[in-house]
C-alpha cells in the first residue's frame, strides 16, 4: 500500500525543464546562470525522489524556489566575518591580527593594479621583492640584513634548511615545542634536513649543556621562545646573551626564535614585557625569527633578520622562492612597518595594540550600552549581567599574563539542563548573519567585549538574534 502511495507520488515530480520555466528559476538564472540553476534543480528534484517526495514540494515553483535557496546558500561565502568575543585578542582560529587601514588601503591598491614587485625603478632594471621591506626592517630592528617569507614557521623551516642541512641543531628540552597545527620542532627539523640535538631537561638547561654539545657536527644554536607554555618552579636557562657568546666561540650561528617577536616595549602601553626584535639582536643573536601577524599586527608573513652573511644563505636557498609572500601582504606589511616609525601614535593606528590597551573601565562602558539590546533577545530563563573577565593576548603570546576586561555574561536561571541551553545560545549567536563567537565559562557563556569595535554593527546584526530556531532547539 505504502509503496503503490509514494511511487504515485514520485511520478508527480517535475521535470528539470519544467521547475526551469517557474518565474523564481527564471530570475534565478539572472543571478546566478543557467548552468548553475540547472544543477541546483537536478539536486533538488534528486533529493525529493530519494526522499520518496514526501509531498512538501509539488509544484515546479517549490522546487524552483528551493534551488534558489540552495543557490543562496552555496553563495554565502565560506570564510565570514565574525564578532570575536572570545576574549582572545590574537585568536589564531579567528584571523590573528587585524590590520591597520593605512595597510589594508596599500594591499587593496596593490591587489588592483600592477605594481613595481620585482623592479627597480630607479634603473629600469629587475628588483627583489624583499627590498621594499629590508631597509624598514632593518631600521626599526637594527639588524644588518632582513627577509621575509610566508609566516613564521616558513622562517625557522628556512633557516634551519640553509645553516644546519645535514649537520646538527642544538635546542634545550626544555623549548622543543609545539605550537597549534602540527608545528611541532623535532619534525620541523627533521623536515628542514637537521638533526635535532637535544640537550638538558626539560626544566632545567644549562651553559655547560650547549659548551658540550658544540662539536664539529655543529650546524647552529636554537633557542626558541616557549611561546604558549611557561615552566615555572625548580628552573634554569641559559641566558640569550650569553648562549650568543658559547656559540660564537665555537663559530657557530646563534639562532632566536621568537614566536611573536615585537618591534617596540609593550610595556609603555601598561602590556607586559615581551623581548624585542632589536633586544633579541642586541643579546647577539646572529638570526632572529618572528611573526607578521601576531604581536606586530601585520598580514601573515615571517620575518628571518640578523647577519648580513647569513641572510645571503637564507636568500640563496631554493626553498625561499617556495616561501616567498605576494605584493598583496608586502605591500600591507610596508604600510605596518611604517607605523612603527611613530610610537607615540602606534596605539590608535594598529588595531592589535589598541584593542590589548584597552582599559577594563572603556569596556564596561560598552558592556553597559549593550546589555539591554542583549538582556530584550535573551528568554526568560537566562540571565544577562555584566561581568568582569579577563582577556588573552593569544597566539602563543604571554600565555599567562592575562589583561582586565569586561563583559556580558549570560546564564541559565536553573543549574539543571544549563549546558545544552547555553549551547543552544552559542549556537544562535553563531547563525547571526555576523556570527558572533563567545566563551563558554563554567556555567555561563560570556562575551568578552574587549575586540569589539563597531558595537552599533553588533547592535544591528542582534536584531536577527532566533532562540528557536536550529534543529536542537530547546526541548
Ligand atoms: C607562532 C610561533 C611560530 C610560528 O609562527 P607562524 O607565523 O604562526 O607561522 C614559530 N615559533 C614560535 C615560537 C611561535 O610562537
């Protein structure tokens, strides 16, 4: 019976040609093309006939309009804007650093037109890409030599690949990290041709520890910031000033790895101290490494500055032309230098270093303009209130300083069943058409507002806030 019922049923399915001729598919076309309509129809009719029509869909109109909505959807673009609220102000999963606009206008113009990459203006004759870039960072690091690649991993790959290919890498155990997406030093070194020669403990390395270790194997010295971790209690290290004269005395490279690396004192905006790229040089390292996009507030790129000698190797490597950044982010790492030039001013112009400096007191402003547009979409069985939090610095930077912020907190009245409503929330707020992304803190989820800038947006987009929408919705 069953059967004869949903067979009689599929044989009303419309044909392709049919839904096409339906006024939505039509104007759907316009947007979108033919051939694109074409194939969202097929897809729907498919669906239906293995979903044995249940009968929802029986005009070619219903299926135009759900190739529509099908073309609507693949239209949206994949990588979205967000709110970020988590709190982590270098969020590696969230874009890292946003850029200054002075940058963003130099990558847009570059992006458009042709520009002077590898030309030299002044004699008509082929330039490096590296060029518009060395002399600023020389300038702001006092390195003699600087060149830039994809990110910062590129450069310690690069590094490692053209000093110490088939000879060895002396690191402490106690710096043999790994830092997200499977950056991990032992391999990267295995990778880059090198062998890894570990030394000390892991909480405790000393100078006699890198002296023994410097045999004529000896490629270069390593030392890694230990980003995103730090050892505390029984521990020593050697100091980078000193690690440069073992290893000098035996000839050897000095090699600094400094993960986020910060071309100015953080301190002077109330940040904690984070070493220098200019410190890390003048503690003698012979190659400092380090970040675009994290402290230093640029586009994704690494930066490999020190010895003019041993930049030469890195440039002369093969593997540099694999690694290499376009005009689109050297012309936005131009522009982020630059602002550099002008301390003074650096907080208002970088949105990184804005956004750490922001006092808890300008937050809890914010969070009391926004509470009630927040407090009128929450149901009754949640709570909103202001709360203070604490932000992160992200990215492996500081990992546990942390800087006084405020924000919304949002919790369920009753204890019971308050996991899966605060869930059900997140979820929502991730379907705004602007997703905003929260922290879930113990029993509440909490938006940290320290990121965010344009509140009148955030304001505008809570208007789509649906707490009953979602396929998990509240039961
Ligand atoms: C973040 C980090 C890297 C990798 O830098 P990316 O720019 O993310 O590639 C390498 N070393 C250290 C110590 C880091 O903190």
């Amino acid at each position: 019976m069953q059967r004869a019922a949903s067979s009689a049923k599929l044989r009303k399915l419309p044909s392709v040609d049919e839904v096409l001729k339906a006024a939505t598919a039509v104007a759907a076309a316009e947007r979108f093309g033919r051939s694109a309509v074409v194939a969202a129809v097929r897809a729907s009719i498919g669906e239906a006939r293995k979903r044995g029509n249940n009968a929802e869909f029986t005009s070619s109109d219903d299926f135009a309009r759900a190739s529509l909505a099908r073309l609507e959807a693949d239209a949206e673009p994949k990588l979205k804007p967000i709110f970020n609220l988590t709190g982590t102000v270098l969020h590696t999963n969230l874009g890292r650093a946003l850029l200054a606009e002075a940058a963003v206008a130099a990558a847009t113009r570059a992006m458009r037109g042709y520009a002077s990459l590898e030309f030299d203006l002044a004699t008509g004759k082929r330039g490096e890409r590296d060029d518009h870039l060395r002399g600023l960072l020389i300038e702001l690091t006092g390195a003699e030599d600087a060149t830039v690649v994809n990110n910062n991993a590129a450069a310690v790959l690069l590094v490692l690949n053209s000093l110490a290919k088939g000879k060895e890498s002396i690191i402490s155990r106690g710096e043999l990290i790994e830092i997200g997406g499977a950056f991990r030093m032992p391999e990267i070194m295995n990778r880059a041709g090198t062998k890894l020669h570990e030394i000390g403990t892991t909480n405790r390395t000393h100078k006699k520890d890198y002296t023994a270790a410097l045999g004529p194997k000896a490629g270069l010295v390593l030392k890694v910031h230990t980003s995103n971790y730090k050892i505390r209690g029984f521990v020593a290290e050697v100091a980078p000033r000193d690690l440069a004269t073992i290893a000098k005395a035996k000839n050897v490279p000095f090699v600094h790895d400094l993960g986020s690396g910060m071309l100015v004192d953080l301190a002077r905006w109330g940040l904690p101290h984070e070493p220098t790229v200019a410190e890390a040089l003048k503690d003698g390292a012979d190659l400092v490494t380090f970040s675009g996009d994290k402290l230093l507030g640029g586009p994704q790129a690494g930066f490999v500055v020190g010895r003019k000698d041993l930049i030469a190797r890195v440039n002369r490597n093969p593997m540099k032309r694999a690694l290499r950044v376009d005009k689109i982010r050297i012309a936005a790492l131009e522009e982020t230098l630059k602002l550099y030039r002008d301390p003074d001013r650096l907080a208002e112009r970088l949105p990184t270093l804005r956004l750490l400096a922001r006092q808890r007191k300008e937050i809890e402003k914010l969070a009391a303009k926004l509470l009630p547009h927040i407090a009128e979409k929450m149901p009754g069985e949640i709570t909103a209130e202001i709360v203070r939090c604490t932000s992160q610095i992200g990215s492996g930077s500081l990992p546990t300083e942390t800087l006084e912020s405020a924000g919304i907190s949002l919790k369920p009245v009753k204890k019971q069943g308050a996991g899966r409503m605060l869930e059900h929330i997140a979820a929502a707020l991730r379907r705004l058409p602007v997703p905003v992304i929260g922290r879930i803190d113990n029993d509440a989820l909490v938006l940290d507002l320290r990121c965010l800038e344009r509140d009148d947006d955030f304001i505008a987009n809570l208007k789509h806030l649906d707490l009953a929408g979602g396929a998990d919705a509240r039961s």
